[in-house]
C-alpha cells in the first residue's frame, strides 16, 4: 500500500526534492552549525574536533561593555524607526486616499514607489552625495546661506537622524501600499450614509476611513515589533564608519566586524545566536497579541 | 449627481494635493539632482556649488567611466548574476512550490513546516558563511546564486497561488495519461506566467542589487557586482574606477560627477523595468498579504 503510495507520487517527489535539499543544506545546515557558538572553533581542526567550551562565549558577551552600547544603538534605531517612519505610510495613505483627482494621485504614487527599488548602495550613496563637505548640497546651502558645514557623515550626533531619515525616503511611499488597499476595500456607500447625517471630512475620517485601516496598523505594527532587533543591516552596514561607530554599531555589525573581519567565528556565531534567540522569542510574543487583538496572526 | 463641495472642504482637498506633490517632489529631486549633476562640466560644479539643472550638458563623465575596465566588467557580472539568477530561483521556487500546493502530496505538512521555521529563525550571517566556505564557494559566482536560491516568502505565495487553481485541469490531464511532471510544466505553469512574472521582476532586482552576500563571500575584485563597485568609488572613496585602461590624454571629469554618473549607471536598469515593476507589484504585495 505505502509503496504504491508512494510510487504513484514518485514524480512529486522528485520535484520538492531540490527546493528540499536547498532548504536542508542552506537554511538547517548553518542551524546546526550554530553549535559552534559552544566550542572554540579553530577551522584548521574543523567543527567536530574544535574543543567544546560551554557558555564560555556568552559570558564574554554578557559581561563586555560592548553588550551594553550594541543594546542601546539597536534599541534606540529601532525605537526611532517606529515613532518616526512607522506612522509615515499611515499619515501618506490617509492623504492618497483623500486626493479624489484620479491622475494625481497615480502620478504621486508612481513617483513615490520608486525608492524602494533601489538598493541600499544607491541609497546611501546618493545621500553621500548630499552630505559631504565636498561639495555636497545641503552644505553648499548652508554656506550660502552663511552657515557653516556639518560633518554629518562622520559624526555621532546626526548617525540616527541620517538613518531614520534614509529609511523615511525610501520606504515611505512603498509603505502605504497595503493601508490603500484596506482603504480600497470600504464600501463608498459609508461615505454617502454619512455625508447625509451630515458628517464632514474629518469625521469621515475618524469615523469611516480610520476604522477601516485600524486591523492593518496593528498587525504592522506587531510585525514591527516582532523584529524589532533587525534595524536595516545593509543601510547601517554602509553608513557605518569610525567616527560614528559609537552609535552606529548594531548586533549584525558587529557580527560582521567581529566574525568576518577579525574571524571569531565562535564568539561572533554567539553573539548572532543571542540576537535570533531574542528576535523568535519576540515574533512568537508579537504573534500571540496579534491573535489576543483578535486579528489572524502571522503564521 | 455631483454634490455641491463646502468652502472647507475644497480647501482641505487643495493643501491635501500640495502637500503629496510636495512629497513626490522631495523623493525624486535626489535622482534629479544625481542624473542632472552627472552631465555636468567641471567648470560649473566648480564654480556653481550645487545645481540642479546644469546649463552646459557634458558626457565626460559617462566617457570615462565606459571608458575603464572595472565599471564595465562590473556591470557585465551584474547582467550575468541578474539573468543566471533569477532563472534559478525560479525554477527551484515553482519546482518546490507545486507539489506543496497538491493536496494528494504526502509529508506536506512537515515540509510546509520546515520552510516556515526558516523564516523565524536562523543560523546567522557566521554559520551561513561557514556553510558556503565549505561548499567552495567563496570567490565564485555560485556564491551569490545558490544561497538565495529560493525565498521562503515566495515560495509560499506562489504555492498558495498554485493551490487556488481548479483541480478539474489536473484530473483530466492525469485521465489523459500526463504524469505530475508533465501536469506542472504543461498546465499548471502556463497559467501561472502573469504571477511567475511578477516573482522574476522582483527576484530580479533583488539580484541587481545585490551588494552584501557579494562583500561577504567575493574577495576577488574582478568579480565584484556593480553595487559593491558602487560603495567603494562613492561611499569608501578609493577611486577603485581608474586603472590603466582609462583614457589619460583627456582631462578627467570632475570627481562628483563621475560618482554621480556611477549611480545613474547602476539605478538605470531599475528605473527601465519600473513600468513593469509599478504594473505588477501591488498585486505582489497583495498575494503577500494572504496568510501563508
């Protein structure tokens, strides 16, 4: 019975089977690998003869002053990420959705879609472009105007702002997306009952359009919650340099800087495993609310 | 029948649309600002700081950049990685996701599991690295197409977007003696082509613009991709662009505007595709908001 079963899906099989092997050998295998994360790993002796040193890494983690400032910096990028940009798309797609005049409003949304399509070097780099002293734009303005140059890139102070600024750019426009399409879905006959009770815009809004959207920024909002340790690796990974490090540094940076570039493998493999085992135990948190604000919950 | 607008409310209408043109205004005036200064001459971003719009139009920087092996050899990876790419993800996503799309499959369930569990949790950037070093892939070009080959994300997309097919097709074509092979390639894909177009324009701008799997793994700079070409004659500065293929004779063009022009260089592809793009992916972000 199982062989036949099985032999009458043998060409399902055959198919998966890739996509399964990729899954097994670039997803589960580095899992398994997280286990370095207790040895010291030394590659000239390999994974298994690498002797095993328990929480040896951990403790290190936890007790160095790094632990502290890599906390803050992620903390407060993340934090700044949701006071400011998270609101952003929200506030756009209310605005959209009030602009009745058809052509308008695709011709903002086209234009609006575009940053985030490019990458994160384009990004960056046009913000370099704006930024320098060399004759960037804002500091020519500034002189102009009889100011004198800031070292944005190379400075603590402006790091966070530049970040979250950056990200208000690109993902600003691309954000609104899905509150328009809740917002496509309102039947527009709401609209005329209460033009005729004698509701004006504003209370259309709060009464109608609002409620509308309501399920979709929670949802977000707990999905942004959920990662809230991922503040934007490529983008801060680029912006990072030494006079701002102070601020800048974040735990994928510092994976990198420590792993790749100065190669503990070991303690960088805890310092990443720290940060996953966080970032899980915070979706699966952020998953349960979700389903506790009666909403369907992300997986 | 229109109805007569309140004095308020036209007002209301009025700052609402300035305000989201002056918000369309402020995303694109940087690319503005970049393409304009990158036909600029030396002489009036010497003397005029900043423009927006230079008054003498000038292909100097574009000559020299064309004109130097590293940018091409950059762009010609890229091209490769974009095109090689996207036509593995492709086939590895619609290969896997048809059969977790048929409810006669056995073990589905567990695998579907499997593909989740990847998406909340991970090895990390180390034991990924490590995993790609021991395959022997570091400083070739599998290593920028084989660890992304397939996003768990699409994947379930496209498998739910298979599973909502009617199964009547693949009755009759079993009845005719098709296997299940034969059923995805000659049914089940053919009339999926408008959402696997969608995931190939996606997957395919995640592969132009590939940058830090790139600075990970390729250590060899003849192999670099445009973006991380990008990063070091813009953000790091190295002038990585002159070598000695470059013309000397002429006068070089203005730092600025050869940066600028690098960017255009690199952003172009994106912004030609953007027609299809814009066409295509709100019904991608939307497939994306079905619960996997």
């Amino acid at each position: 019975m199982l062989i036949a079963r099985l032999m009458r899906n043998r060409w399902l099989y055959l198919m998966v089977l890739p996509g399964l092997l990729y899954f097994l050998i670039f997803k589960y295998w580095p899992m398994y690998g997280i286990f370095i994360a207790f040895k010291d790993y030394q590659p000239y002796l390999g994974f298994w003869d690498s002797p095993f040193v328990g929480f040896k890494h951990f403790d290190r983690l936890f007790s160095d002053p790094n632990f502290i400032v890599l906390f803050r910096n992620t903390f407060i990028l993340a934090l700044y990420n949701i006071l400011f940009f998270f609101p952003l798309p929200i506030l756009v797609a209310l605005m959209l959705n009030e602009l009745r005049h058809e052509l308008s409003k695709r011709i903002v949304q086209t234009l609006v879609y575009i940053p985030h399509f490019m990458s994160w070097v384009v990004v960056v780099g046009i913000a370099y472009m704006f930024l320098t002293t060399e004759g960037g734009f804002i500091n020519v303005l500034l002189e102009k105007l009889g100011g004198e140059k800031v070292t944005f890139l190379v400075s603590n102070e402006w790091f966070r702002t530049i970040i979250t600024t950056e990200v208000m750019w690109k993902e600003t426009g691309w954000g609104t997306i899905i509150f328009l399409a809740a917002l496509s879905g309102v039947d527009p006959q709401l609209y005329e009952a209460a033009r005729m009770d004698g509701a004006n815009r504003l209370r259309q809004l709060w009464h109608i359009t609002l409620p509308a959207i309501r399920s979709t920024i929670i949802i977000l909002l707990i999905l942004r919650l959920g990662h809230f340790l991922d503040t934007g690796f490529e983008q801060i990974f680029l912006m990072l340099n030494a006079m701002n490090r102070e601020v800048g540094e974040v735990f994928d940076t510092y994976v990198y800087a420590v792993g790749i570039s100065q190669g503990q493998y070991s303690f960088s493999t805890a310092v990443g495993l720290f940060k996953s085992i966080v970032g899980l135990i915070l979706v699966v948190l952020a998953n349960r609310l979700a389903k506790k604000f009666g909403e369907e919950g992300i997986y | 029948m229109p109805i007569k607008q309140s004095w308020g409310s036209r007002l209301f209408d009025g700052v609402n649309a300035a305000m989201l043109f002056a918000f369309a205004l402020i995303t694109v005036i940087p690319f503005i600002y970049v393409i304009a200064g990158s036909f600029a001459t030396q002489k009036e971003l010497l003397t005029r700081g900043f423009i927006l719009f230079p008054t003498e139009f000038s292909l100097d920087a574009y000559k020299y950049i064309f004109s130097t092996q590293t940018l091409v050899r950059s762009l010609l990876v890229t091209v490769f990685i974009t095109v090689a790419g996207t036509l593995i993800n492709l086939f590895f996503t619609c290969l896997m996701a048809y059969p977790l799309a048929r409810r006669d499959m056995d073990f589905r369930k567990p695998i579907l599991m499997l593909v989740v569990f990847s998406m909340l949790f991970s090895g990390g950037m180390i034991p990924t690295f490590l995993v790609v070093k021991q395959l022997g892939m570091i400083d070739t070009y599998w290593s920028l197409l084989i660890p992304g080959a397939i996003s768990a994300f699409n994947l379930i997309i496209i498998r739910n977007f298979f599973q909502q097919l009617p199964d009547g097709l693949e009755e009759s074509a079993k009845i005719d003696g098709c296997n299940d092979l034969g059923i995805f390639l000659r049914i089940v894909l053919p009339l999926s082509m408008p959402a696997i177009a969608t995931f190939a324009l996606f997957y395919a701008v995640g592969h132009w613009n590939t940058f830090f799997n790139a600075v990970l793994y390729i250590n060899d700079n003849t192999k670099w991709p445009i973006q991380v070409l990008l990063r070091q004659i813009v953000i790091l500065a190295l002038g990585g662009i002159g070598d000695s293929t470059a013309m000397e004779s002429e006068v070089p063009p203005p730092d600025q505007a050869v940066k600028m022009a690098v960017i255009v260089v690199s952003t172009l592809p994106i912004l030609l595709v953007y027609p299809f793009l814009q066409k295509h992916f709100a019904k991608g972000v939307l497939l994306g908001s079905v619960k996997g």
